[in-house]
C-alpha cells in the first residue's frame, strides 16, 4: 500500500527554515553521511512520486536556477498544491493542482504506483494531510542548530501524535529519527 512519508530536515527548535526562508544553515550539514551512503537517495528508491506546495516548488526551482542544476526528479511524477499560475520546469512531469488536500490523495497515489509518495518540503502542506488522516510516515533530520525562529516543521491545528520506529546517527551530529503518524481523533473529540 502506498504510504505518504515527509523526509525533512529541521533544527533542534524545530524550523526547517530561517526567518529569511533561507536553507543556508543546512547546506554546512550535506556531508552528515561522509562514507556510509546517502540515506536521502535510499529514500529516493521507494519513492514513486512527490508532492509539494507552491513555496517550496518556487524555492527549488530559483535554487536550481542559481546553481545551475538539473531538476533532480526526472522520471518522478510531481504535484503542486498551489493557488497561482506557475509554470512547468523543462523536463519536468508536473502537474499543478489545487483545492482540499483529501481530494487528490488517491490520485497522487495512484501516480506512485507500487512506491510511496514523498511529502516534500513545508510543513503546511505536511499538516494539512497529517490533519486530514493522509501522513503516513514523518522521516525527521534534526540538525544541531538552534534557529530561533522561521518555517515551523509542521503547521497543525491540533497535536498529533507519533510513534517512533527508528533511530540513527550520522556525522556533524545529524539524527534521523523515522515515526508512524497515528491519524488525528475523529471530529468532535479532544484526544484519543
């Protein structure tokens, strides 16, 4: 069965970016893996299709366009939750679409065929599918940053409660930490 799994990377208070949205202070962590393998790119094997909101489709695409590199999910079906025109990147599957994250799921889904779908970037497109009973998996790097302040990890409305599977440890003091996500109480009730 297809899952929904965010991979993201966050500091130890619990941002994902600075105030500026900048990802600057995470790019000193991309040697974390130095001779064990690369765990994003193991990741990348199970992952039949991605889908992200329109910020972090912009970020990406300026990001690429900076530094000159290639769109790094070629072959891989990619949706984009937005509510402005935005256009397509050469080379690229995209599909853009918009309206209650709950109506797309099995479509997105579809698209992964055998595979899982990867929750990419923000955390407001990963709590409205945590919230709606989508969010299967929360695959967690913290980074041994304190920011301060920026991008929020998740954007929920109500805690949410997870179970740990997994633990493990990298260089420059990285973790990844892999929780189930249990879905959220039915409507009407506080708690579980």
């Amino acid at each position: 069965m297809t899952r929904f799994r965010y991979l993201v990377a966050a500091s130890v208070d619990g941002y994902i970016a600075d105030e500026h949205d900048s990802l600057d202070w995470l790019f000193a962590y991309d040697d974390y893996h130095a001779g064990i393998g690369d765990p994003v790119a193991d990741f990348l094997k199970e992952i039949g299709s991605l889908v992200m909101g329109a910020d972090t489709y912009r970020w990406l695409t300026a990001h690429l366009r900076a530094t000159g590199d290639p769109w790094p999910y070629t072959g891989v079906p990619c949706w984009v939750f937005t509510h402005r025109e935005l256009a397509a990147e050469p080379g690229t599957d995209l599909t853009f679409i918009r309206g209650d994250v709950g109506e797309w799921v099995e479509d997105i889904a579809a698209d992964a065929g055998t595979r899982d779908v990867w929750v990419l970037g923000g955390g407001g497109l990963a709590g409205q599918l945590a919230e709606a009973g989508h969010l299967d998996e929360l695959v967690l790097f913290t980074i041994p940053v304190l920011l301060g302040g920026g991008r929020p990890l998740a954007s929920l409305r109500a805690p949410l409660a997870l179970a740990p599977t997994s633990t493990r440890d990298y260089g420059k003091g990285v973790r990844e930490t892999r929780y189930d996500v249990a879905p959220p109480p039915p409507p009407g009730r506080a708690g579980g």
